[in-house]
C-alpha cells in the first residue's frame, strides 16, 4: 500500500525561482506543480488539488493577494504561503489577507523546507 504523495503548486513567473524551490524540495517527498502565473495557478488547483500552494505576490496577469483571494473562495481548505521579497506582518490569528504564512526572497533552503512541512503536517 502506497501513500500518495503531498501535492505542492508553485506559483512564479520566474522560471529560475520554480525550479529553486523544485530543486529544494526535491529530496523530500513531494509532488511538485508549477504555475507561471495566476491564469496558470487556478487551472492547476482545478485539475491537481494541491495540498499546499507557494505563490509569489508579483504575477504578470492577477495581482497575488486577488489570487489568493479567487482561490480561497473555492478552495480555502488549501493552505497558501506568499512568496516575497519584503517581510510581511502576520494578523493576529497568525495570517496576512489569507496566507498562512511567508517564504522571503533571497530563499533560505532549510526556512523553505521547514515551513512547508509544518504546513504539510
């Protein structure tokens, strides 16, 4: 009897940074989806039911927090990490607009893979 493996949607439109974050989780035992914008992103929550969703806050096509926002409302049992450059304040019950949590840019591999897991566990 096989597990099924979590599923974890990346949301960037860097391909350099997916393929960070990919080559990071790697060696852990995940199922990694890429989505290089937001148009991308709710066809891959659709058709893959992530477990967990990393996007960034800068897309090309839907700003990230009206993302965040589209995606909540049909899927809020997904938990949903920003991915910024700028540190952001979390809210009293321990989110910001909806985000659990954050990922800071430049990514710190060992910050990334511990926080996914707590939100994975």
């Amino acid at each position: 009897m096989s597990m099924r493996k979590p599923k974890i949607l990346i949301v960037d439109d860097d391909e350099f940074i997916r393929q960070l974050i990919g080559t990071i989780l790697s060696k852990e035992e995940y199922e990694l989806i890429e989505a290089h914008n937001g148009d991308s992103a709710l066809h891959e929550v659709e058709k893959n039911e992530p477990d967990l969703i990393i996007q960034d806050l800068n897309l090309p096509d839907i700003e990230g927090l009206e993302l965040n926002r589209l995606l909540l409302a049909h899927h809020s049992e997904i938990p949903i990490l920003a991915l910024t450059g700028v540190e952001l304040k979390l809210g009293q019950s321990g989110n910001y607009r909806g985000f659990v949590g954050f990922i800071l840019k430049p990514i710190d591999p060992d910050n990334l893979k511990r926080t996914v897991k707590r939100f994975l566990n």
